[in-house]
C-alpha cells in the first residue's frame, strides 16, 4: 500500500532527450511515485529500462500504465486507466506489486475497493484541457468511500497539496511535476 507519497508524477507521453535528467531530478528531490505513461509501443521501448534502473537507483516505485500491459510481465506495478479498471472482478496482480487505478465516480472507486487497489488517482479534480472539473467536494465525496489512499489529478499544482489534504486525499498527481522544480 502507499502510505507515504503525497507527490506521484506521471511521465509525458513522449519523452524529449533533455527530459530524462528533469524527471531524475524530480524523482530524486519531489516525487515520491512514477508512472510510466508513454504514448506508444515504441516509447515505451526506448525509455522503460532507463526508468526502471532510476528507480532502483532511488530506491523508489515506478509503476506501469496499463495502456502497457501487454509488454510487462505480471510481476511488476500496474496503475489501471478507468476503462481498465471496469474489467477485473478481482486484483490482477500480485499483492506484492503496488496497483493504482484512475477513477472519476464512484462506480470506479468501489470497482477500485473491490479489487484491492494501493492508491487512486481521482480526477479530474480541475477544469483543464476541455474536461469539467470534479472539484474538490466531490473530490472529498470520492475519498471518503475509498479504503486506499487517493491522490488529487487534473490541473495540479504543488500549492495544491494542502487542499488535497484537507479534503480526504493523500496528496497530488500530474504530468507537470516530473519537471517542475519550485
């Protein structure tokens, strides 16, 4: 279970060749968890190992979207999109590998309950990028039915961290902080 994160980030979908030492750095100093989200097959290839070695590095999580799960083995972390979420009737993955999920009602969250999830990632809490944000009472509402932790996600950024806290959440998630140093 995650228990101590409060900051997950979450990789671009194609990794730019000076991007790898930002996301290092902020895996070394702000992150707490990383999920691999690539946009391809082929980014996936090219930058897996190079994250999975970071993270032992570090001595801490990388987790797999499961856009990739056809080209992980089962003994590895597994973060389940919500559409994903919705097939598995039970954990799909050894409780000794973390498994998270996205979920944005509360179908999903009891879904995520039921089959054991580690964390949630509940969003979109904010308007952005055309999507109408959940807002933070219903994000409230979400985490108060979850029995894992639940991670703010949707226009994020670290000022929003206390928010989260107060409103039943573990912490913050988002693409931008793999970057963000301040």
């Amino acid at each position: 279970m995650i228990t101590e994160a409060r900051v997950i980030g979450i990789t671009p979908g194609i990794v730019q060749s000076n991007d790898f030492e930002a996301i290092k750095k902020s895996f070394e100093t702000t992150l707490d968890l990383l999920i691999l989200r690539f946009a391809s097959e082929k980014e996936f290839n090219k930058n897996f190992s190079n994250f999975v070695t970071l993270g032992k590095d570090l001595n801490k999580q990388v987790v797999v979207n499961s856009r990739h799960i056809n080209l992980i083995s089962q003994n590895f972390n597994l973060h389940l999109t919500s559409k994903d979420l919705m097939k598995y009737n039970e954990r799909p993955i050894s409780q000794n590998n973390i498994l998270g999920a996205s979920c944005h009602n509360e179908e999903e969250v009891l879904r995520a309950n039921k089959i054991e999830c580690d964390y949630l990632l509940i969003s979109p809490i904010n308007h952005s990028k055309g999507k109408s944000g959940l807002g933070w009472d219903n994000f409230n509402s979400l985490t108060s039915l979850s029995s894992r932790p639940c991670f703010a996600l949707g226009g994020m950024k670290k000022k929003d961290l206390p928010k989260a806290l107060a409103h039943g959440g573990n912490g913050i998630a988002g693409i931008s902080f793999i970057k963000d140093q301040s």
